[in-house]
C-alpha cells in the first residue's frame, strides 16, 4: 500500500503492511534514538582522545581514536538496521527480532578501553 507521500526509498518498509499502534512505532524509534546517542556518544570520544594526542606519537594514538570511531559507525549501522527489522516485525505482527548487538558492543567497548589505557600508558 504505496501511500501519498512516500518515496521509493521507504516503500520497501512500508509496502504491504498494517499501520500498526503508534505507541509501538514511537517505541522502536526511540530505542533508535538512543544509540544513535551512543553512537554519537563513542565519536565524541574518539575526537577527544584524537585532540589530546593520548599515546603521543605511536602506534596507539592512531589506533585509539580509530577504534572509538569504527565502533561509533558499527553502533551507527547496527541501530538502523535494528529499528528497520522491529518496524517491519511491527507492522506484519510478528515476533520481535533477537537483539545480537549487545555482545559486539560490549567486546568492541572493551577492545577500545584497552587500546585507550594502553596509550594513556604510554
């Protein structure tokens, strides 16, 4: 059901769908919100950990920032993805997907914390 005012781009997500409980759709959009917020969150990290040269001149103060801002993007990539599955589940009435990003975030978090340390060490 191709409505006015929808494009091509976004009638791949809305096309033969029920118009679901607004609450549901304002529900997924925020939980979108909110890692685009820690994505957001990892990129001004990285900015922060770029401008103060933690690590000095090796290897680590390349790495650092890069590695906050990889996961910063992953983040990004994820939350769309994610917000793009539950909608189309919303709106067909099917389960929920499973959420896998929380396992990666947390290694990539960790990954990063020890690259920062190690820099801030050295």
């Amino acid at each position: 059901m191709n409505r006015p005012g929808r494009g091509r781009l976004d009638s791949w997500l809305y096309s033969e769908t029920e118009e679901p409980d607004v609450r549901f759709t304002l529900a997924n959009e925020r939980t979108f919100l909110a890692w685009i917020r820690t994505s957001l969150a990892f990129l001004a990290v990285a900015v922060a950990v770029d401008t103060l040269e933690v690590g000095g001149g090796t290897v680590l103060a390349v790495l650092a920032p890069l590695s906050l801002a990889l996961l910063a993007a992953g983040c990004a990539a994820w939350s769309w993805w994610s917000w793009v599955r539950s909608e189309r589940a919303i709106r067909r009435r099917d389960a929920l997907p499973t959420r896998r990003a929380p396992l990666p975030l947390v290694f990539g978090v960790l990954g990063s914390v020890a690259l920062v340390s190690m820099a801030l060490l050295v």
